[in-house]
C-alpha cells in the first residue's frame, strides 16, 4: 500500500495552506482560556453570592446589605480587575448580549445551561418513550452540539453503538445532501413537509423537516460507542428512526441559549 | 501577566505551544482537508483542536500525546459534523480542486483520487487518512476511532477496494 500512501502525500502537498500563523493560534488559545477561567470564576462568585444570601436570609434579612448579592446568575460581570479586556480588545467577548456574534468558546450563562440542560433532558426522554420503551438501552446526552441556531447530542446506545440527535429550527437552504457518504432518499412520514432516509453498513441517517419548519436529524451508529458491528445491532429501524424524528414533542428553546456550557451543563 | 483576565500560559508553556503548531500545523490542515474535502471546515477543524490544546496544554504536555490529542480532536469534530448533514452540503468550490496539481501529481491524477476519496463512506475515508496519511497502526487507528481492530482491518480492506475500483473506472473513462 505504498502507492496508496504516497499518493495521499502528494495529494495532500498539493492543498493550499491558509493564510495563519501560529500567533493567531496562540490568540485563539489565550482568549478561550479567558472565557473559560472568567466563566469559572462567574459560576464561584455566583455560587459565594447564593451562599451569602442563604446566610442572610437565615440570620432574619440583617445581613451587611453592602455584601448583598444581585440577581442570580446576572451580576458579577467583572470578577476581577485583571479581567478587563483592555489588555486584548480584539477578543473582549466574554461580555457578550444576545445579539453579539455566537462565539463557540465564549461561557454560557447558568440560565442558559439550565435550559439547554432540560432540552437535551427532553430530547432523552421522548426519544426513550419513541425508540427505547423499556428504557434499558438509551443513556443519558453525553455532550452538546450546537450550531447553526439549533441544538444536539450524542446519547450511548447499551450494546450496539449511539444515537446522535440534531434539532434545527429551520430547515437549512442547501438540501441536496451531495456527500453524505450513503445516499438519502424521499421518504413519507405523516406530520412532515419533508423527510429522507439513508443507511451503510454501520449507520442510518434520518432527516426530517415538520409541518412547523423544525428540521430533526437522528443518526444511529453502531460505528462508535460499544464497538458494535452492524447497525442491526442497535435493533433500530429507519421507519422507527423517521417517526421520532417527526415527534412534535421534540422542540427548541426559544431563544436557543448560545456559548460554551462548559462543565456545568451536567450538574 | 499569567492570571484569569489574560488567559496566558507561562512563557515556556508559549514557546513550547507555538513551536508545536508552526512544526505540525500544515499537516494537520491537509489531514483535516484530506478528512472533510473542504477548505473552510478543514480550518474550523484546525483552529478548534488547536485552541482545546492550548487550554490544556500542561495534562496534555504532561502526558507526551500532544500528536494524538490534535489528531483525535480533528478526527472527532470532523466525526461530529460529517454526521449532519446540513453540514455537509457546502459546496465543494475550494480553488485547490481547480488548481493546478503539484509536481509528481497530474491534474487528472489528483482528480481522480480526490474523487475515489470523496466517494469513500465517512468511516472508510477517516480509516485510509489515519491509516495511510498519518500513517498509524492499525491498533493506533482502532483506539483513535473508538472502534476494534477487526473494524479498522475490514473498513481499511474495503475502502482500498473502492479506492482501487474508483481509480480503475475513472483511468478507463479517461482512456477511452
């Protein structure tokens, strides 16, 4: 297979390299670890804030006032002197609003963990009540993928592999599906404008758009996870796939919280 | 100079981490390019492995896998976003698939592998990248990928096959 090998070399020698340098990468790697002691240190102070205040209400509300804490997850918004972004104004983006450009390090908000928190729950649970009924088989989400407006995850499938979900409040504009690696084909599912399904030996990928416009993905793998061998090992069918893709009881948030949840999304 | 509000790591820690990046860079870029088939993802790829390996990089330094916690971390974001496939529907228009192939590479050559390439199933792809771009064992690629040694031997088994087969048609087509 040495042709092979050499062949992928100068295949790959003969990509064009992106204009970077390492510098930019060292500023990439500085502002996300900014973000994430910052987001650290919010979530501490957050937490001192609440502690403070249970002592406070405990002793009869008499408690300094100078000490007392704002909102829950709303204030301290400069922990530390050092954390001003005078020292890097290109990247000052941990003090962000809703409308500031999605930043896929910058830390999430605690209310916006909690929300993602109980969506991916929920994710969990429909897909359970539609895909797993005696629950033995489907875990807990593992991770959070988001992206393009909408929200995901990965779950561990016992004994044959994993489920991937992926909710997108609208269907994306490019939907030829050109390289999925298996081709997908129309399919009908009642409650769906739009619905296609592929498989391969490992894998099969349904996407289905609602009559409300949210699009739902679920891949179920036996590729990854438990080391299975076919995709009959997760005992899932396309059919079964494609109707809890089409279940309305999968919905987003509104808005869908943006950022980096970071640890806390499993607490 | 190194506390929360800079995200700084010592200088030492820097030198070291920027030494890393400018001696791998270019590789990882065209592992993640040969993985994706896109310029624009194989960057995002790129640029996202290598800022989780600056936040960690003490454990990670520590632990003398630098090279396997990039590579993972390229192999399994492109894992991630391979499986969506509203993702996937970029349009393949990166001036490299119509620019002149480099010396040792015709451009119908380079054609007809980024074709067989595109053409391999995303696990049978990621297996002859990791295999025969990084060039690692099969044991290595089975604990990369989180799948058995059996898996990597059959997947890679097949995907040569594909590969030759899509090689053969395409030289035939060309020859005719």
């Amino acid at each position: 297979m040495i042709e092979i090998d050499e062949e992928l070399g100068r295949l790959a020698d003969s990509v064009e390299l992106p204009a970077t340098t390492p510098d930019d990468d060292l500023a990439r790697g500085r502002a996300a670890r900014r973000t994430r002691n910052l987001a650290a240190v919010g979530a501490s102070a957050v937490g001192v804030a609440m502690v403070v205040t249970g002592v406070a209400m405990l002793s009869g509300g008499t408690g300094d006032r100078a000490v007392e804490p704002g909102p829950a997850g709303g204030g301290t918004t400069s922990p530390s002197p050092s954390a001003n972004a005078s020292h890097h104004p290109r990247k000052a983006h941990h003090t962000r609003t809703s409308k500031a450009p999605a930043d896929p390090f910058a830390p999430m908000a605690p209310a916006g963990q909690r929300v993602v928190r109980e969506t991916l729950n929920s994710f969990h649970d429909v897909l359970t009540d539609d895909l797993d009924p005696g629950g033995t088989r489907l875990a807990p989400f593992s991770n959070l993928q988001s992206g393009g407006g909408g929200l995901g995850t990965k779950f561990d499938w016992s004994g044959g592999g994993m489920l991937e979900i992926d909710l997108q409040p609208t269907a994306p504009k490019y939907w030829s599906f050109a390289e999925p690696g298996f081709p997908l084909t129309p399919r009908h599912v009642a409650g769906a404008r739009m619905a296609k399904a592929g498989s391969d030996p490992t894998s099969t990928t349904v996407v289905v758009v609602r009559n409300d416009g949210t699009a739902v993905q679920l891949t179920a793998s036996s590729e990854f996870g438990n080391n299975g061998t076919s995709i009959a090992a997760t005992g899932l069918t396309v059919e079964q796939l494609l109707a809890a893709a089409a279940d309305p009881r999968l919905t987003l948030p509104d808005p869908v919280p943006l950022g980096e949840p970071g640890p806390g999304l499993f607490r | 100079m190194f506390g929360i509000g800079s995200g700084q790591r010592r200088p030492d820690q820097e030198a070291a981490y920027v030494d890393f990046v400018a001696a791998r860079r270019a590789r990882l870029y065209r592992a993640a390019y040969l993985l994706c088939g896109d310029a624009h993802r194989a960057e995002d790829l790129v640029q996202v492995a290598l800022t989780k390996l600056y936040v960690a990089w003490p454990r990670v330094e520590r632990s003398s896998g630098l090279d396997a916690y990039v590579r993972r971390s390229i192999v399994n974001a492109s894992i991630d976003e391979s499986r969506r496939p509203w993702r996937r529907e970029r349009p393949s228009d990166h001036a490299t698939l119509d620019a002149p192939a480099r010396e040792g590479l015709t451009h119908e050559d380079s054609d007809e592998l980024w074709a067989a390439l595109r053409a391999l199933a995303p696990g049978q792809r990621r297996v002859v990248v990791l295999r025969h771009y990084w060039g690692l064992s099969v044991e290595e690629t089975a604990t990369d990928l989180g799948i058995s040694p059996g898996s990597v031997k059959s997947q890679t088994y097949d995907a040569l096959a594909r590969l030759r087969e899509e090689l053969s048609v395409t030289g035939k087509e060309r020859g005719a």
